[in-house]
C-alpha cells in the first residue's frame, strides 16, 4: 500500500483536484476546531442507539441528535459547539472553492466510535471500500463534498483510499447495474417504490441516486475490489483536516475515534469540472439514463 499518495497528485486548482478524487490534506486544521472545556465536553458524548451511526446536526434547523441525554443543558452546548463548527468550516470552504452561489449545507457529524472495532451489517461497514450514496438523503445529481477534522488529542485516524469513480465505473458500473438497462428499468422502478413505502419522507430518487446507492453497495460487497484494488493509505494525525468530493474518491476508515465532519451538496452549474462529474459520466456509461438538473427549489439554501 502506498503511503498519503494519490493518483492525480497536486495538479490544477482545489475544486479540479477535488473534483477528480484527490483528498485534500492540512497538516493543520485551517479553521477553528473546538478547544479546551467544549472539546472535553465533546469527548464525553456517547452515540445514542446502534440506529445512529454518529452524532449529527442540521444546520439548517439547529436539531442534535444521536447522543445519549445525560444532563441538563448538554443539548444546548452541543448545539453551539456544532453550530460554530459548521460556520467555522464553511467560511474557509467559501475562500478556498468556488461553490458558495450553488451549494446547500447538508449535515454535520461528530464521530465518537473507534473505528477499528465496530460492528456494523457489511453495507453500513465504514472499513470496506466504497463512493458515498447517502440512502436518507438523494444528491439528485448534486455532489458531495465532505470536510474531515480528528479532534483526538492523540490517536491519528487512519484512512485507505482507492481509484476514482471514472476509472470504477468504466471497471464495474456494467456488472452493479447500469440504469436503463434492460433488467434495470424496472428494478429502479420497484427500487423506488420499495423506498418510497419505507421511508415516505426521503422524496423521490432520481435514476442517478438509485445506480450510486447500488454502487455503493456493490463496491463494498465486491472482494476482488475490496481485496485487490490499489489502496493508498492516509494518516491522518490530531488536529488534522482533509476534505473530499467522497462521491468520486473511493474510501474507507480503517482506525481512530473523535472526528467531526461536514457535507455538502453541490450544484453542477458551479463545478469545475462538471463534464467529469458521477452523473456526467454515468449518462455517458449508459446511453438512456435520465439525470435530472438539479435543483435546489425544495431545500433551504446556504
Ligand atoms: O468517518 C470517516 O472517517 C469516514 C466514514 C465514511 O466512509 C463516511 O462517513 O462516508
Ligand atoms: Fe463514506
């Protein structure tokens, strides 16, 4: 395995090496993480239910959840130290990339668990291989951007990353299940009414959200990906950041405990490289996909 070394190593600007799956990587965070009494506070946090599989917040309603009640108060300061998280990370984001007029705010999380020893069904394992699909969440053709911080004073967060979606899809998008397909058609139309009846609050997946989450499921049950495919190893030491467009770079968590994370949805229009974005490429795998524009009219924007 290589060390911290990437494919596309270094070349053009910040939102072109995101965009083609390279990880972002600061020695040192380049915003404020949470220091003395708050991030002892955060340490003590506990995950809530196996249901949770973080500490998460929604900054767009301010809402906590996930964690085990224990005090009077807790919710409150864990709301503040979320909220300046997310206007801390989301400043440098606006100076350093181009996307502060079309992206949206997704979630925030904070990230108790040790990774190396939790027990999760295969699809939800964070340690296998694999591009995100949120199932909760459809991107619609949106990208998403994810910025990482470890706040563990002491243990780094160990990371392995693998080829991008480009050279994934074109290797395995055939045998996951092109949208469009024969077959698939109606696998997608039962796929969506199936989670429509689960989960009615979730809002239609388009064609694109369905194919990334059957991605995201096949790359992680596939071993000779899993086993095979080149690997990159990123170590990740305390008060560390890195960031990612986790939609295209492939990754997985092998080790380490206390991280928070932000994502963000991205509009095309604003991409850098919008020819070479997952839906772009997907509609060009498969000749009769249809990838919605996205559209940002039902959500609250940033
Ligand atoms: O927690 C991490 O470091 C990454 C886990 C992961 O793959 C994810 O949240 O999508
Ligand atoms: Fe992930």
């Amino acid at each position: 395995m290589e060390a911290n070394a990437i494919a596309s190593k270094g070349l053009g600007s910040p939102a072109e090496r995101l965009e083609r799956g390279e990880v972002l990587y600061y020695p040192s965070a380049p915003f404020a993480l949470p220091q003395g009494d708050d991030l002892e506070f955060l340490l003590r946090q506990e995950l809530g239910s196996l249901a949770h599989k973080n500490i998460s917040y929604n900054p767009a309603n301010g809402k906590v959840n996930g964690f085990v009640r224990r005090e009077a108060g807790q919710e409150a300061r864990l709301q503040a130290i979320f909220a300046h998280f997310s206007t801390a990370a989301t400043d440098w984001l606006s100076s350093l990339l181009p996307y502060r007029e079309g992206w949206q705010l997704d979630r925030a999380s904070f990230r108790p668990q040790e990774e190396a020893t939790r027990r999760l069904r295969p699809k939800a394992r964070n340690d296998l291989l694999h591009v995100d699909a949120f199932p909760g969440r459809p991107s619609r053709g949106n990208r998403i951007l994810r910025v990482f911080a470890n706040i563990n004073p002491r243990e780094p967060r160990i990371w392995v990353t693998s080829d991008p979606f480009a050279k994934l899809l074109k290797r395995y998008g055939e045998e996951a299940g092109l949208p469009g397909r024969a077959g698939s058609r109606w696998l997608s139309q039962l796929g969506r009414s199936i989670m429509g009846l689960l989960r009615p609050r979730v809002g239609r997946r388009s064609d694109y959200d369905l194919f990334m989450l059957r991605f995201h499921d096949y790359l992680k049950l596939n071993e000779d990906f899993q086993e095979k495919g080149p690997k990159y190893l990123h170590t990740f030491p305390p008060g560390s950041a890195w960031l990612a467009m986790t939609d295209t770079c492939s990754h997985s968590v092998l080790r380490g405990r206390f991280a928070l994370e932000h994502s963000y949805f991205i509009a095309p229009a604003v991409l850098a490289l919008p020819d070479e974005s997952p839906p772009v490429l997907l509609r060009n795998a498969s000749s009769s996909v249809s990838v919605p524009s996205a559209s940002f009219s039902n959500r609250r924007a940033a």
